[in-house]
C-alpha cells in the first residue's frame, strides 16, 4: 500500500508542479523528485522480492497504509525544510533580490 500512496503523492506534486512550472517559487519540483524516488525505490523493491520469493505484489494491511502515510509526512517536513531554508518570499531574512 506504500507504493501506491508514494505513486499518488508523486502524481499529485508533479500536476502541481507542472501548473507552476515557469514561476517554480515553491520548489514544487524538489518535492515531485522526493516522493517520484521514494515510489521508483518502492517499486524496484517490490519487484524483486516478488521474483525472488513470490507471494503478493501489494501488501494492503494498516502497516503498510501507516508506513505510506509517514514517508508521505517526511517527504512534506523535508520540502518544508528546504522552502524555509530557500526563503523564497524574503519573510525569515530580510535580504534584497538578486539583481
């Protein structure tokens, strides 16, 4: 269920992105990346524990859901981190614009 969470979540942030595209104020595309390499690391991961040991491809149980939902709130605290540290509307540091 991870997968699928981390494969909407990057769906989500990448129509985001896409409709900010020219003016990308909100690092919208950092935030696509972390959740499109969260769901391509899931899906490799998937992959090859399904070839190696079979079983079921998607785990659909409260674990998973719960694990898809934390990494979708770690991918959010590491965007947030990042927008404060760029600052992109000057309200932590009062500094002029790049000329």
């Amino acid at each position: 269920m991870f997968l699928v969470i981390a494969a909407l979540a990057a769906i989500i942030a990448t129509a985001l992105w896409y409709v900010k595209a020219p003016n990308d104020q909100y690092k919208l595309g950092l935030l696509s990346l972390i959740f499109w390499g969260a769901t391509l690391m899931w899906l490799v991961d998937h992959v090859m524990a399904y070839l190696a040991e079979g079983g079921e491809f998607l785990e659909v149980n409260l674990d998973a859901t719960m694990l898809g939902v934390c990494v979708v709130l770690v991918g959010l605290l590491v965007w947030l981190v990042s927008l404060l540290v760029s600052d992109p509307k000057r309200v932590l540091f009062r500094r002029q614009p790049p000329a």
